[in-house]
C-alpha cells in the first residue's frame, strides 16, 4: 500500500474511532488512590503499579503516540517487525513514524522485572521544542527566593548565573529548561530554598565522579545522561538497567521516552528507595506538577506520522571533494543519540590547520542561533529553532562565521571548518537534524540522506557508512582517498 493511501485510510480510521473514548484496557488501569497523600519530603510512596503477565505472542491493543517507530515498538514489546507488519497490514514497508492516535495489535511476549506504567512527563516537555516556547528560565530561576539565581560559575566561555547555566544546557543538548528545573529542585531545592544541607561544590545531584565536581558540571553530566535515556528508548536499544542495590529493571513497554529516561537517570543517583518515589506520582512529577503545572495537560504530538526528512545538499560547495571522517556519533556530548556526521576539506589531514575552503548552507533557511562555533539553520524560516527542521553545524571558525538572523539559501556560505567548540582530532565540520527540539538519529527509519547518499551505524560511534546506490563509503578519520565524497549539487 503506498503510504499516501495508508495515510487517508488512517485518517478516516480515527475520525471513525476518535468520537468514542475508550476505557482503560485491564493491563493499562492504574490502582485507585486510597485518599491517603505522601508529604513531598517522606521518603516513602504509593506502591507503584504492575502489568500483569501476557501469554507468548498475545496480541495486545496500542494506540501510537508522537515519535513511535515499529524498530522502537518491537524491543518495546519483545516482539519483531515482522509480526509487527504481519498484525497491522495497512502498515507500508518504508513507514518511519507512526501516526500519533494510531490504533495497533501489538504481539508481546511478557518479560520479568517490568518497571511501573506511571508516566512522569510526556516526550513533548522533556525536548526543547515547541512546548517550550515563551518560557524564559532565567527570568524564570531570577524570581524564586533559593539560591540559584545567584549561584555563579564560569561554563562554555562565560561566567553565567544559575538561569543562564539551565538555558545553555537547554539549547546545547536540546532538552527542555521546565525539566531541568524541575530535578534541580527535587534533589537540592535550589530554587524554593527548601534545603540547607546541599553540597554545591561538590555532588549536589549524586553523581560522584572527580571529574563532574560542581553543580554545572553535575547539570551537564545529568542532562547528557538524560539523553542517553530518552534516545535509546526511542530506537530500542535500551531494554533494561541496574538499580542502586544491583536488582534489574526493564522499562514498562508503554512507557514514554521522557518517563523512561528520568527513570534511567534517577537509578542511577538514587538509592532504591528514594528511586521509586523519584519515579512515583508524589515524585518528581509532583515537583514538576507544583512549579509549572500538570506536564499532561499541554502535551503536543510534536512528531507527526510519516515524518520525512527534506531534501539537502552536502554542507560543502558544489563539485568538491571532502572527506567521511565521522560516522553517526552523538549530536551533543556522549553516547545516544547518534545524530551527527563529520566531513573535513581533502587539504586537511589531521591536526587544526587552517583553511580556506567553505562551510555552506544544506538548504534553504534562516540562522536561528549563531556563537562561537556553532551556527543553527533552521528551515522552516520561523527563526526559532524549536519547531520544524534545523541543521546543527559545530566546529565553525568563529572569527567569520555566519551572523544569526542572516536568510540563506542552499549553497550559500556559512563559515570555514575548525577544530572550535569542543573536542577535535582535526579540522572539520560537524553536523546534525532535530525536528521540533528532538535529535533524529543519523541511522534509523529517518535516515541522514545527502544528495542521494544515506547514513549507517557502524560498530561503534564515529565509524560508519553512506551509501548511494551501489556505492559505499566508509567513515575514516585518515581522510584518504577512499573516505572522500564529491558534492553534484549546484
């Protein structure tokens, strides 16, 4: 079935399901409360819910939400593809995101060690997309009574205060500030004062490492662990993970990315017993739920169904050759989500050297954020990069990059290649996608695609390949001939 007829009969699908609401199937019904609440500060929670047992292959119902992908329901359900398809034929082959509302049979084979089904925060409010827009963190940290506001450190060139320190982890990994806040002040009470006994200097998030001393350098550990959750949830790959005592977790298979990384990241802080209140309704949800209101009530499907990505060009001029150096590796820090891909200029083999071959703009657009190093293309022309595609370039030379605000069309030049803005082996250019706030991974059902050429994993981060057609080239630091890749676009 071509995906435009799978669409419209999706559609008519919904308008026909859409006028009933559905009771809570019994695997998805929660307990009653027993009237009885937990005060924020006890260390004790309302037992969590449980699924019960599935028998092998029962088909169970599923109704899509923003972001689904059949590879991340699969390893959700413990199930395959192929089932997948065989259960919901109407499904094409080439399908990337699920229509959000869309009503599946799902085959799940029942697995020990479930975590709870309570969902803590939809995916909407954990990426910095557009749920996030008209919120200011900073004026927001600068008018509560704790100490963050007036909390100081130097971070990414500056020395910025507690507000601009969220705002700068908000926009580098692209994770929402209302999040970041919200466990800032469930584990030290920053912005309320409520607690007097936190180690600013050292841990104040529990993340013991000499390394991540300080709370920005916490906040930045915390975040980037965050994102490790969240994105390979989405794909999949993350099915299971230790608690503080050692005992095994597997994620819920309903769960939502956001819930499932703040559970991720909390086992990890967290002795047992504060872990299952963090994760609890009298949690950090009730934090989140007492500064900014119901996460819930807001929620947006900000991925819509059959999300493709728009045609690009390669980051470089029209006729040159550049090298592969990088496959899929992380867009912002380390680990998931494999988002970004490198090329460097032939005339540069290692080392930063300086040259003057040109940066150039994938497609039509505006620069929405321009600093040193970094320059944001966003192409839906709105300026702001929370909504629609944007195009993430790093290691800019900063002395004549591309000023914000600045319209472009494809080709046109956005700066020179660097070794700026982070760690570098050599002077290159780093580049990655966001829809809406979220990282779309380089390898996935929305594939990098430039020019016709397609990203794939490799073993590990920064190996890798692009194919087109019959012709594969594999990502090599060494930039030789084999790794180099000509642009045929204008």
């Amino acid at each position: 079935m071509k995906l435009s007829h799978w669409m419209a009969a999706f559609f008519l699908l919904f308008q026909i399901t859409a006028c009933v609401t559905p009771p809570l199937a019994e695997e998805e019904a929660l307990p009653p409360s027993d009237g009885n609440e937990v005060e924020e500060g006890e260390a004790t929670a309302t037992p969590l819910p449980q699924r019960q047992a599935f028998t092998p292959g029962q088909l169970i119902d599923y109704t899509a939400r923003s972001g689904d992908t059949l590879p991340g329901l699969a390893s959700h359900f413990n199930t395959t593809i192929k089932e997948i398809h065989e259960a919901n034929p109407i499904i094409p082959n080439d399908a990337s995101t699920m229509p959000p509302g869309f009503p599946m049979k799902i085959p799940i084979y029942y697995q020990s060690l479930w975590g709870t089904p309570f969902q803590i925060i939809p995916d909407s409010e954990f990426v910095y997309g557009p749920a996030q827009i008209g919120f200011d963190p900073v004026a927001y940290v600068n008018e509560q009574p704790g100490w963050l506001k007036n909390y100081t450190t130097y971070a990414s060139g500056a020395n910025r205060r507690g507000g601009e320190l969220v705002n700068l982890l908000a926009q580098n990994y692209s994770v929402s500030p209302r999040l970041i806040l919200a466990i800032i002040e469930y584990q030290t009470g920053a912005l309320s004062g409520s607690k007097t006994d936190v180690d600013i200097e050292n841990y104040p998030l529990g993340f013991k490492d000499t390394a991540h001393k300080g709370l920005y350098l916490q906040l930045s550990w915390a975040v980037n662990y965050l994102c490790n959750g969240y994105y390979d949830w989405r794909i999949g790959k993350l099915k299971i993970f230790d608690l503080s005592d050692g005992q095994l977790e597997r994620p819920d298979p309903w769960q939502n990315a956001g819930s499932v990384a703040i559970q991720y990241y909390f086992a990890r802080v967290l002795p047992q017993n504060e872990y299952k209140k963090s994760i609890s309704p009298e949690g950090l949800y009730l934090t989140y739920k007492k500064m900014f209101g119901d996460p819930w009530a807001g929620d947006t499907n900000f991925i819509p169904g059959s999300l493709k990505q728009p045609p690009l060009r390669f980051p470089f001029l029209g006729g040159k050759s550049w090298a592969y150096t990088g496959g899929p590796h992380s867009a912002w820090g380390e680990d998931a989500p494999l988002a970004a891909i490198d090329f460097a200029p032939p005339a540069v083999v290692g080392g930063c050297s300086e040259t003057s071959e040109i940066v150039v703009a994938m497609a039509d657009g505006i620069i929405s954020r321009s600093e040193p190093a970094i320059a944001v293309l966003d192409l839906d022309g709105d300026g702001d990069e929370r909504t629609g595609w944007v195009i993430f370039y790093l290691h800019l030379a900063s002395s004549d990059q591309i000023k914000a605000g600045v319209r472009v069309k494809a080709g046109d030049r956005i700066g020179r290649p660097s070794c700026e803005g982070g760690h570098a082996t050599g002077t290159h250019i780093h580049i990655a996608r966001k829809y809406n706030g979220e990282w779309i991974p380089a390898d996935g059902p929305i594939p990098f695609d430039i020019e016709g050429w397609v990203a794939k994993n490799g073993k590990v981060p920064y190996q890798g390949t692009l194919t087109k057609y019959s012709r594969i080239v594999e990502a090599c630091e060494c930039s030789d001939a084999a790794s180099q890749i000509q642009s045929e676009a204008p």
